[in-house]
C-alpha cells in the first residue's frame, strides 16, 4: 500500500496541523480544498488512505466518501473522518457512508498517528 495520504480539507490551519503531523510521520501528503477536489485526487493518486473533513465546499465528506466507495478502483482505499462536525449520530452517518474510521478535532497527534498508522504502518 502506498505511504501516500490523500486530506480533503478546506480549512489552512487545519491543513497545516495535519500536514506537519504527517510529513513527520514519514508519509507523503496530497491535499484538496474541496470534496470535488478530494475525489479527482483520489482518482487521480490513488492513496493510501484519505482524511476527510465532513462539512466542505460543493458537497460534504459523507458524499466524497460514498463517490470513492462506489468506484471499484477506488473503495479498497480506507477514508478516516476527522471532523468538528461531532453531533449525536455523525459518527453513524460517517459509518454509514463509507468510512472506516471517525476521529474528532480538536484531536490530539497522540490519537490521529495511531489511527492513521492502523491503515498505514
């Protein structure tokens, strides 16, 4: 699997935060603004695994998340939400639309590395 992690985020701090945390983990990152963005990259790369915000620009990460699942090239890649967006079923909604993991911001660097490193070792 490649060390490649694709982050759909439309926020530059967050971004940054999860940028500097990866890169210094020793994975690669591509970054998307936007869930548009976020599923042409996965087409385009083909990660290892994809971070998704929900709440982005011309559609939210549960549908960026069911679009790479229902293509057969794409849907083995496993998608972690890291998300604020944390209300009482989200989580379920998260599942339910494809992602294999949820994780909550503000996150701590000591609960998103070993989750990212549960796809990718």
């Amino acid at each position: 699997m490649r060390n490649v992690i694709l982050v759909i985020e439309d926020h530059e701090d967050n971004r940054r935060i999860i940028r500097d945390l990866i890169t210094s983990a020793g994975y690669e990152i591509i970054e998307a603004k936007s869930a548009g963005e976020g599923v042409t990259a996965a087409e385009t790369h083909r990660p290892g695994l994809i971070l998704t915000d929900i709440q982005l620009p011309d559609f939210d990460g549960y549908e960026a998340t069911r679009r790479i699942k229902a293509d057969p090239s794409l849907c083995q890649i496993p998608v972690i939400a890291v998300t604020s967006y944390a209300l009482s079923g989200d989580e379920v909604k998260a599942f339910e639309a494809g992602c294999d993991a949820y994780v909550t911001t503000p996150f701590s660097p000591r609960a998103l590395l070993p989750k990212i490193r549960e796809f990718l070792p």
